[in-house]
C-alpha cells in the first residue's frame, strides 16, 4: 500500500472583490498587481467564520467521495484564523454531524480524532503529515480528513490589502492513494523562530471596537521584505533536507521533477521561491553549478563572487549582531537582480513557467487562503490536467510548503495511475460558482465587520453562524460561543 491523497473539495465564501475595481478604489496599478498578486480575492460574510467555512468544505468532501463517516478515524483542522482557544476540529466535527443527521446518514465516530494544528500557513501541510503517519500506525484500514481553513484579512491602505482571502480545502488521505502518492519518508523539514516576521500577537485584541458580526479582526503583524526573504531561507532549508536524502547530484532534481507546487501568499511569490532554492543549489554545487551561476552573472552584469557570498552565507538572519529593526529589508538583493533577469531567458520557461503553471492561473481568482493555498493549488493543478486531458501518471511532483515564523516543509509525491476518476470529483469550478461582487462601500462595510447594504447570499446545504452566546452566569455561561446551524438546499 502507498498511502497519500485521494481527494480534495473547496469551499469559499460569495463574497468577490476584484482586484481591477480595487486597484481604481485605490489608485494603484493595476497591471502591476495583477502580474504580482491576482486577479480577485474572497471575503468572509454575514453568518460565516473559519470553523463554517472549513464544515462546508469537509462536507462537500464526504457527499462527493462518497465517504462512510464511520470509516474517518482523524478529523484534523489546520489554521491560523481559529477563535476558539479551546476547541478545534471537534466543532468541525459537530456540524458536519448535523448535516449527516439531517440526510439520515451514518455520524462520524466517536472514535475519530479531532486535533487543530497550528503553525501559521503550514499548519495543513502538518496534518497532512500527521494524517499519513496515522493511517501506517494505529489508523491502518481507515480513513482521514484533514481540513485547512483561515480568513486572511489585511489592513485597508497596507501593503498586504490586495492579498486578502477566505476560503477552506479539505482533503482525504487513504492508505491506498487514488491521486497523489506521498514519499513521506523522503520529505524534508525546517524551522527557525523569527520574532518579527509575520506574528498574531493576542494583544491587537485589545480595544478593538465590537462588530456587528461578533468576530474579531484577524489582522497580522508583518514586515513585507522580511517575511520574502525568510519565506526564501525556509523553502530553501527544507529542499536542501529533502535533496540530502535523494541520491545522485542535488541540481538533476530541478530537471527531473515534473511539476511543483508552493504555499502562494500571492501569485508571483511560488516563483521567487523555487527559483532562489535553484540559485542556493547552483551555489553548493562547486563541480558545475557554480560556473552555471558565473555564466548567469556575467549576463546578468552582477560581481560572481559577492553573489556566491550572499548565497552562501551561514544566515543572514543570525550571529551579525544587528537588532531585529535593522535587517527588515531584502536581505538577498544580488539575488533579485539575477532573478529579474533570468525572466527573460529560456531558463525561466523550463524552470518556471513548465513546472509551477499547471493550475496556476484559476488560483489567481482565491487570492490569499493561508493554509488552504497549497492544498487548493494542488487541487487546481489536477482539475487543469483532467479539463485538458493531460496523462500525469507517474510523473513526480513537489508540494512545497511554509509558514510564517518560521518553518517550511518539501513533500515529494507522485500521481498514481487512474488519477482521473478521483479528479473528476474535485469541486474546483464549481466552489467558485454564482460570486457576488462587493463595490467599494461594501467591501469596507464587509472588512469592518458591518453589513451595509449587502445582501447575505443565500445559505444552501450549508452551516452558517446562527447566533452567539451571551450568557455570563451565574448558573450558565456561553459567552461569545458561536452557535451553528445546517441550512439544507431549497427544493
């Protein structure tokens, strides 16, 4: 048996804004930011919240797959939008009972685990991983979900408010993989804590106005150059452990694996990525990667030797001293210079554009969706292929992970033959269906928490937030508990 994926179903809110009609809100370039960012991005709405939006997906998953709820032995949550402190996957667990109820159909077992992860937008890639490690152990002969669901939301007039997002992925995981093989064993990790990253400190909490839908505003603390380059660093590490247990040269991979796949925070970001771990792998190469890299240098007009010591340097974020305020900015500039220019070459297509396309462009329509990214990428990449009628089998694939603070994980995988049939139940197309586009007046109603003249869309075979709790004692206490109901399709 290879174990791995075996099937993926989205859920995103209605709620559209796209980029073109806030790029003319905003005065700001709309060329540049579709190249860089998308084209649209989702918005939670009035009756919605992270733990809806990752029901709804897990849901959809079981009625389309056809899965027995008895046979789920692990339930998993990945987010960093959850806002409960106490309770995680198990209030998943508890509407998707309901609707199961309600179409009298078999409950998930008590005997199914229901951990959250947490580790920024990695967090689904880590339940992945624990998901697999539990179907070889005490799991065997049973099935897992691990759902990954997060609101990104960014604050108005910040560099990050075109990189908003809501939405979910869930994805089945079986012994027996129908889609996608995952070599755990040749996976590669890494972790390092940085301070000021991309942070979710309780303390923004604090005086925060009420809103009228009772949640709270999620909004990050980041340092944008920063982050980019600590999203590098990571990514980097973690190729460089999965390539150490690979045999043969490190840099043959870049021209053996087939496709590849990377947490996307924005369009453009994949890209930077894989091509920096392909400049880290030129530059630990001392046979003939690095005459590879002074032969792009010279093209480049960039000094060779000052490049290889940006690129080899121990880290560029520890031992020099500096205070976390001084080495906020891009800390591989030589390396940005090379990568602008290698997108005018015939390298950029065969490293690039071949390897990270497929799927790439629907994903510029779910704009930021933090732990549901990759897995939604994923899932894009192999609706594209069986839309256009691709034969994959075989073929090797890479699913390139990362959370902010940081950590990142490479996940080698292969597609199994007869991938088809199980693709062809991917909702990709259709969890984008009928949206509902936001003017202006609505999107700040919507990212302030009001509902404006918005119209709710209408909840069908879905959970939606009925109320919340207000009771603060003394013989009952549910204050600020979110209360769900399952709104079943109209007939």
């Amino acid at each position: 048996m290879t174990p791995g994926i075996s099937g993926f179903s989205l859920f995103v809110p209605p709620y559209r804004v796209q980029l073109e009609a806030w790029c003319d809100w905003n005065d700001q370039p709309w060329g540049k930011v579709k190249n860089v960012v998308g084209r649209s991005f989702r918005m939670r709405g009035p009756g919605q919240s992270v733990y809806t939006l990752a029901a709804n997906a897990v849901w959809r998953l079981i009625r389309d797959y056809d899965i027995d709820p008895g046979q789920v032995g692990l339930l998993a949550l990945g987010t960093e939008s959850s806002s409960d402190n106490s309770a995680g996957a198990v209030i998943v667990k508890g509407m998707v009972n309901d609707a199961l109820s309600a179409h009298g159909m078999p409950l998930l077992a008590r005997d199914c685990e229901v951990p959250e992860f947490k580790q920024a937008c990695l967090a689904g890639v880590y339940g992945i991983k624990a998901a697999l490690r539990y179907l070889a152990t005490d799991g065997v002969g049973r099935q897992a979900i691990v759902v990954s669901a997060d609101i990104a939301e960014y604050a108005r007039g910040g560099s990050g408010e075109p990189t908003q997002g809501a939405g979910a992925v869930a994805v089945l995981l079986e012994s027996e993989a129908r889609l996608l093989e995952v070599n755990l064993a040749g996976s590669g990790s890494d972790s390092d804590y940085r301070v000021a990253d991309f942070r979710k400190p309780f303390a923004r909490f604090r005086g925060q106005p009420p809103r009228d839908d009772g949640q709270m505003q999620d909004l990050p603390v980041f340092n944008g150059r920063y982050s980019t380059s600590c999203y590098i660093d990571a990514t980097h590490h973690a190729m460089t452990a999965m390539l150490g247990k690979r045999p043969g040269n490190s840099l043959d991979y870049f021209n053996e694996v087939d496709r590849v796949f990377m947490h996307r925070p924005y369009h453009q970001m994949p890209a930077t990525g894989w091509v920096m771990a392909y400049l880290f792998t030129l530059a630990a190469d001392e046979e003939s990667g690095r005459d590879q890299l002074r032969a792009h240098c010279a093209d480049a007009g960039i000094d060779p030797d000052l490049l290889l010591a940006e690129l080899c340097a121990p880290s560029p974020f520890h031992g020099n001293g500096a205070d976390i305020g001084e080495i906020t900015g891009d800390v591989f500039p030589l390396s940005r210079r090379l990568r602008q220019h290698l997108r005018s070459t015939g390298l950029w297509t065969t490293l690039v554009s071949e390897k990270l396309g497929l799927g790439s462009d629907a994903m510029r329509d779910l704009g930021n969706l933090y732990t549901a990214a990759l897995p939604a990428w994923l899932a894009s990449g192999l609706n594209h292929a069986r839309a256009e009628g691709l034969e994959l089998a075989g073929q090797e694939w890479l699913a390139l992970g990362y959370g902010s603070g940081d950590a990142a994980e490479a996940l080698p995988m292969r597609v199994v033959a007869g991938w088809q049939a199980a693709a062809a139940l991917i909702n990709f197309e259709a969890a984008l269906q009928d949206p509902v586009d936001l003017t202006e007046a609505q999107y700040i109603a919507l990212h302030e928490g009001r509902p404006g003249d918005l119209e709710p869309a209408p909840a069908e075979d879905q959970f939606i937030v009925d109320h919340l709790g207000t009771a603060n004692g003394p013989d009952f206490y549910d204050q600020g508990i979110e209360y769900y109901r399952y709104v079943p399709r109209l007939v």
